[in-house]
C-alpha cells in the first residue's frame, strides 16, 4: 500500500455484520426482517403505529446480545488501534459491533439501537431495555422517546465531521453496503474528488461500483483483514 497514506475514511454498512448473524436490508426478498424499509423506517411510519415500528426495534435491540463481532470488526479495531494518522469509521449500522470489537474513531450516521432519541428536547439516552411508545424522557419529562434511529427523509448525524474527514482523506475504503443509500452512496465521489484512492470491499458490486479504483468482492470477515494486514504492513 502507498506510503503515503495517512488519512483513511472507512464506510461501512450492513454486509459487514452479515456474518455475525445480523440480516442486511436489501436482502433478495427486499424484505429487512419481513417489513419494507419504508414501514419502519420513515417518520410516517412512527407516526402511523408507533406501536409497530418500537416494537420492530426493541426486537433489533434484543437482538444484539446473541451476536458477537465478527473478524472484520476485529481487524478495523485493530486498524483504530494501530494506525498513527488520522482514521474515521463510518458506519450506517444501528448495531454496536464496531464498538465492541474496540473501534473508538467511529460514527454512527444512521443513528444506533442502544440509545433513544427524545422528539421533544432532543437528548439521546443510553438505552438497552425495551422502549415502548410514550417512554419518559429523563432529561425534560415528556413521553417522547423514540428510537434514535435516522429515518428516510432525517438528517444523518455528524455530516460535517465526515465530510471534513472525506475531503482529506488519501484513502476511502467501503465494506458491505450497497451503496443505494445516500448521503453514504456519494461518500465514494466526495472522496475521490479531493484525490483519495478508493477501494470497495462487497460480496457483490454496489450500485456505485464504477467510482472505486478497485473493487475486491468476497465476505468482508476475509477481505477487511486482508486489507488491514497491507495497510499495517
Ligand atoms: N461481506 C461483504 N459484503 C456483504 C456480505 C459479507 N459477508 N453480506 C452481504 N454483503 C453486501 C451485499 O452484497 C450488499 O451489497 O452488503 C451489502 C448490504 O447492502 P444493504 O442491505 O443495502 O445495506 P446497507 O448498504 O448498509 O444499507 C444502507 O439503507 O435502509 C437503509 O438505513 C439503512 O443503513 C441502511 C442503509
């Protein structure tokens, strides 16, 4: 790998958690967990059965203590841990596995299961148990949180710090999305505009496949420590 690397921005979505056993979205059935994404994933969706779209989530939460990171979480955490530059990863995952493996350079765009949002005052709160429709916020009082999951149609969290991070990177790498999402999907041209050579690592090319300098197809939990292997090299 180029020397002079030293900036690297690292997009990640659901393919990376495919192999801890978390289901992607775009599955062949088109099916996230048996719902269309735009049932429980718009702020329509929240208003017209609360019920429904709390429950779906809770049942992700649950989720999330019968899985364990898989090797390329581990090998971005290692990446985190050991690369003296600058170095972001950007997930579009709700799960926590990043964390858990020990990455800490990290942001979650899309919003995460363990934390709730309140739609009155805006706080997020850690949160792990179930959180029905009409839960206390602690910070203000009102039954207002909700999950703080970025819906369609929401501002993802952070955007300034990514694009600032995108615009200097020398190196863009993104692992297991399809790339049908944006502001995520153009991450990849931003990069690149600003001169970062840009890698895809996907069981199957993305949607935006013809913007990344090379593209290496196959499970994440082979290719992510591969390339963590060459760029620690
Ligand atoms: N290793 C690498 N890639 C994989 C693996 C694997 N083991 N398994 C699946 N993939 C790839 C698929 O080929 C697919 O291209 O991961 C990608 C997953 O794509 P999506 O299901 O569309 O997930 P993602 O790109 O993260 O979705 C983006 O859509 O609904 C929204 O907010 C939600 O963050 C999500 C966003």
């Amino acid at each position: 790998m180029n020397p002079d690397i030293r900036t690297i921005v690292i997009l990640t979505g659901a393919g990376i958690s495919a192999e801890s056993g978390l289901a992607t979205f775009r599955g062949p059935d088109g099916l996230w967990e048996g719902h269309r994404v735009e049932d429980v994933c718009t702020p329509q969706a929240l208003r017209r059965d609360p019920a429904l779209v709390h429950r779906f989530y809770d049942e992700r939460r649950a989720r999330l203590a019968q899985v364990r990171p898989n090797a390329a979480h581990e090998a971005l955490a290692a990446l985190d841990r050991a690369w003296p530059g600058e170095l972001l990863i950007v997930t579009q995952n709700v799960d926590d596995l990043h964390e858990r493996a020990g990455a800490t350079r990290l942001i979650h765009m899309h919003g995460e299961l363990r934390s709730a949002l309140c739609a009155a005052c805006g706080a997020a709160v850690a949160w792990e148990a179930g959180l029905p429709p009409g839960s206390i916020c602690p910070g203000c009082g009102q039954p207002a949180l909700r999950p703080d999951i970025v819906f369609f149609g929401e501002m993802p969290y952070d955007m300034d710090r990514i694009e600032d991070a995108l615009a200097r990177a020398d190196l863009f790498v993104s692992v297991g999305t399809s790339g049908a999402v944006y502001p995520a999907a153009g991450f990849v041209q931003t990069a690149r505009h600003y001169g970062a050579r840009t890698i895809e690592l996907n069981l199957d090319p993305s949607a935006g496949s013809i913007w990344f300098d090379e593209s290496r197809m196959g499970p994440a939990s082979l290719l992510v420590p591969a390339l963590v292997h060459e760029l620690l090299a």
